[in-house]
C-alpha cells in the first residue's frame, strides 16, 4: 500500500496504522452488583452508552435479578433493593441483548478490571463466547493525564467535577456511565498531546509510554551545558512542564530519554515536550536556588516538590489584653512575636500545640479588658472554656507571654522542659499514646524554633559573601544578604580569588530588608543557603556583622530533637 501527495510516491508511516479516535466506538459500561467478587457476588443493573465523535449512538439500560439477597449496606450504596430487581429479567435474560449492544465496540470502563471481571464470569454462565474486546479503563488513563495537583484522587465523582460533566454519578449504572463517557471526553482531549491519535496508539498508551516517542524526542537533549545549571521541559504553548537542576545538565537530561526512566509520571512529561531549554550556573547552589525560584514562579505540573513556597503560616501573638495564639498565612511586622514560618499548617498547629501544653495562655477568641474583670477573676468568667480557667492576673500574664518570647527567640528551655515532664508522666501512666502526641508536638516546636531562630540570624546579615572549594581547583563563591542568594561566581584554579569576590560584592543583587523578608518569606531559600554555609569545606570571606546565635539557642536541643525526630519503633524515652 503507498499514498501520493502531487504525484510523488510517499512511504506511508506506522502512524498511519489504528483507527482514528474520533472514528472509534466507545462502549461504556458500568455495572451494579451485590459485592465485589465475580466468583461470588451477582450484577443487579447494567447501563451503557454508545459513542463515536463525541456523538452519543444509543444506550442501555436494565435492572437484573440475580436471584439472591441484596446485603443492606449494597442497598445504601446504590439504592437498588430486593423489591426492585425482583421481576426484572436475569442475566440470562438480559445478557444476548447487551453482548449485541456492545459487539465491535472499544469496551470503556472506570475501574474496568472490575466492570469486565462480572461480564466475563457473565458470558461464561449464560455460554456466551467472550468477544475479547479492547478494553480502556479511565482510571488508567487518569492517573497517566492527570497530576496530583489537579485532582486529589481518581474516584469518578472527582474527574466528573474536574471535567465538568453533564451527569452527576449516584452509583445507578447509567447514571454513572453517562458521567465516565464525559470523562472519556476529558481525557482523550489530552492525549492529544501525547501523540495518542488512534485506537493502536491508545492501546500502547495504556501499557506504558511507547519507546518510539521517547526516542523521537532525544535531539531536544543535544547542545545543552555540561556544567551545573538549570533545566525546563516546556510544552507546545512554551509553558514549563517540569524543571529540575544537576551538575551536569546534559547528562542529565539525556538520561530521561533512556531506558533506565521508568516512572509513568516522567514518561508523560516526556511524551508532552516541545523544547528544553538551560540555565547555566556558577555552582550547585545557584542552580539549587535558581530552581526553587522558577518552580514556584511557574507551578510546573510535573514537579510536585517546593510547588507552593508561598504557602508559610506563622504563629503569631494578638496584640490585646491577654494575648492568645493563633494561625496567620501574613508575615507578621514584628517578628519578636510571632513563630516561624511553618511549610506545613498541621506542623505550625501542632507546634501551637506544645506552647499551650507548656504556658498557660488563653484559647478563647473572647475579646477581654484588663480594667473590667479586676486582677483576681478567672478568665473562665468571661466565657473562656477549659482548659483556660486560670486566675491570673494582668501582670502575671504578661510575664508569662514574655518568657514565651525569650523562649522563643534566645532560650526554649522554658517551653521543652515541661514538655518533657509531661511526656515521661504519661508515658509512666502507660498512656503511651498521649505520650506520642506530645513528642509529636514537642518535635514540630523544636524543628520551628530551631529553623526560625537559624534563619533570621542569617536574614539580619546585610551582606556576607563565603567561598568552597570547587572540583576544579578554584573557589565557588557566593553573595548572600539578608538570607537570600545575591550573586554567584566561580574562580579559576590557581588564581588568586580576591578579585572576583570583590566584583561579585559589586555586581550582587540589591535585597531590600522589609517585613517579608525578615519574618522568613523566603526561608526554602535560605534554607538552602543556609545548607550551603554549614558545609564542612565552606568558608566565610567577608561579613557585615557577625554570624552568630544565642548561646542558649533551640539548636542545643539538636539531640533530643534527632531523638524526636527518631522512627517510633525505635524511639526509647
């Protein structure tokens, strides 16, 4: 077979080969049944739907006897009851007609092992030669399109919401395949840019990504650095679909198109991409931060770490009579009285947690006066509830939320210490438990203080500048202010390095020092930075101020907190 285009003889493809998806019929299908064990368990209703091009070709519908009792807990679920299927047809009635329905049809199914399962033990009873369809299930090609980031979980309800789909699934069989045909619909639209064009490719699709289309996109890895750096997998619209970072890039790069790339997830990626392009980089850590910076600018959909920087929460201290706690997305103005930030908002709750199992702070969002109640009323008169009835008044409270301060920013032994009491209390009531908890607790306190107090002595730092020594011979150097990578150079072996650390002082990025930035607005970078400098080669050149932190820092707690942070079938108090 050949094919012309102007009279010239033109070798066809093996791209010309399948049927194109919008020519193929879809059957799909879902079934209601007694349990989940084909062996065992009998259908109770059948719906499907015909489709081609988006056209809908017919549907089928019909409850089933199958001559046993419907469990009660089944019955809620679907809301098909002994009564209802009780002078419906059997499967032996019914199952000539669907096998007639669906003949020459690409079976479709969500959770299709499932779907399939009953209607082979079906044809099997009622002596029914198995078709063997090709059969597409959209859980599959869910979890193969569909990132994390765009659906929590691949439950038809949830891909009928994301597609916006016509029909809302109720566990009733039609109702419920007229939702999987719309998110069929959904789907296919995205292969589309995973070359998936026919009915053959889908079915290499649905076993793995093809090593054809790999291979068709290795020359996309030709040209790049082969020093640290940067590197971005655009799509067709030049929109990032994944960045990363390595000491060496093309290495790296060329690594996602070999064999040994077997996540689903890359594949997909893989199978997406139009262009990739580099950045180079002095060193490591320009790379490493210049990466946490493009991630978080462009929320790429194939990377899933370091995706959402901007999601902090501080714990900060209201400003009112009695102050309390309490959970805040804004960077607080005075860091004096705030802790933080936190990446996750549990860990900042639990480290909250700790604070209040340790100093007796009110929980209460009551709006209290210190000239109404008088010192000696107990807060609980003013609609605080337990565990807040406490009889302190204005001045003892106010030395207990200064001793919270100082032990936040210099001393935590005032918090830890109780906590730890109470820990070995619980554990010797055998209420191990409770004791859990509070480690847990007592662990994520830790780990905020410790990161806060770290950072923002680093922060408070207009301009440092610190050298390693390079794989090369020379000195890779970098320019941080207020906790944040400012510039980055890398010197010649055998050179002296004086010169170039003066032109990276001059040439650095100015960092303005506003609230943001010393509440810990950018603490994944400096977290970086931070790595970097407590590195056991790295050296510090020059410094506005010293680097320093209390002597009686939470850092001292750093093994008790390895303890903390220890595995629990491990852990030994």
């Amino acid at each position: 077979m050949s094919s012309s285009v102007a009279g010239k003889y033109v070798q066809p493809s093996l791209e010309d080969l399948g049927t194109p998806l919008s020519c193929v019929t879809f059957m799909v299908v879902d079934l209601e049944t007694t349990g989940v064990s084909s062996d065992s368990c009998a259908i109770t209703e059948i719906g499907a739907v015909k489709v081609r091009g988006g056209e809908i070709l017919g549907e089928y519908s019909t409850l089933v006897n199958p001559l046993e009792h419907i469990d009660p807990r089944v019955q809620a679920l679907t809301g098909i009851s002994d009564e209802m299927v009780a002078h419906a047809p059997t499967i032996e009635a019914v199952l000539p007609s669907f096998a007639e329905f669906a003949a020459g049809a690409t079976w479709v199914a969500h959770n299709a092992p499932f779907d399939v399962g009953f209607l082979r033990a079906a044809y099997t009873q009622c002596d029914i030669p198995w078709p063997r369809p090709q059969v597409v299930d959209t859980v599959t090609l869910a979890r193969r399109l569909l990132d994390r980031s765009e659906v929590a979980n691949k439950k038809l309800s949830t891909l009928a919401r994301f597609f916006g789909a016509d029909t809302s699934p109720d566990h009733r069989a039609l109702h419920d395949a007229k939702a999987t045909v719309d998110v069929l619909h959904g789907l296919l639209e995205r292969l589309g840019g995973h070359y998936v064009l026919t009915d053959t490719d889908l079915v290499d699709f649905m076993r793995a990504i093809p090593a054809a289309h790999q291979a068709k996109k290795r020359h996309l890895a030709r040209d790049l650095p082969r020093g640290p750096g940067v590197y971005i997998f655009k799509d067709e619209n030049e929109s990032p679909l994944y960045v990363g970072v390595s000491n060496d890039v093309a290495t790296r790069v060329r690594s996602y198109f070999s064999g040994a790339e077997r996540r689903s997830r890359m594949r997909n990626m893989i199978n997406a991409t139009h262009a990739i392009d580099a950045i180079e980089c002095a060193h490591d850590l320009e790379a490493r931060v210049r990466e946490l910076q493009l991630i978080g600018a462009t929320k790429p959909p194939y990377n899933r770490r370091s995706k959402y920087p901007e999601r902090l929460t501080w714990i900060r201290l209201t400003s009112e009579p009695y102050p309390r706690l309490s959970l805040s997305r804004k960077p607080p103005l005075t860091t004096s009285t705030a802790l933080g930030p936190f990446t996750s908002r549990q860990h900042a709750h639990e480290a909250m947690q700790a604070i209040w199992d340790a100093m007796p702070l009110r929980q209460c969002t009551t709006r209290l006066s210190p000239h109404r109640p008088g010192p000696s009323c107990a807060l609980a008169d003013l609609g605080c509830p337990a565990p807040c009835e406490l009889k302190i008044d204005v001045p003892q409270y106010d030395r207990i939320v200064h001793n919270l301060v100082e032990a936040l920013s210099t001393d935590a032994t005032a918090i830890v210490e109780p906590l730890l009491d109470r820990i070995t209390r619980l554990a010797g009531e055998q209420r191990f438990e409770d004791a859990a908890e509070v480690r847990q607790r007592l662990s994520s306190l830790l780990h905020g203080v410790v990161r806060m107090q770290q950072a923002r002595s680093l922060i408070s730092i207009p301009n440092l500048i610190a050298a390693r020594r390079a794989t090369t011979g020379g000195w890779e150097l970098a320019s941080i202010r207020h906790g944040r990578l400012a510039g980055a150079d890398v010197t010649p072996a055998r050179t002296d390095p004086m010169p170039y650390v003066d032109k990276l002082e001059v040439s650095s990025t100015t960092i303005i020092d506003d609230a943001h930035v010393r509440a810990g607005g950018h603490v994944a970078e400096t977290e970086l930075v931070l790595k970097w400098l407590e590195s056991a080669h790295t050296r510090l050149v020059r410094s506005d101020s010293g680097w320093n932190l209390p002597i009686r820092s939470a850092a001292r707690h750093a093994a008790l907190l390895e303890k903390l942070s220890a595995p629990k079938d491990t852990y030994r108090w």
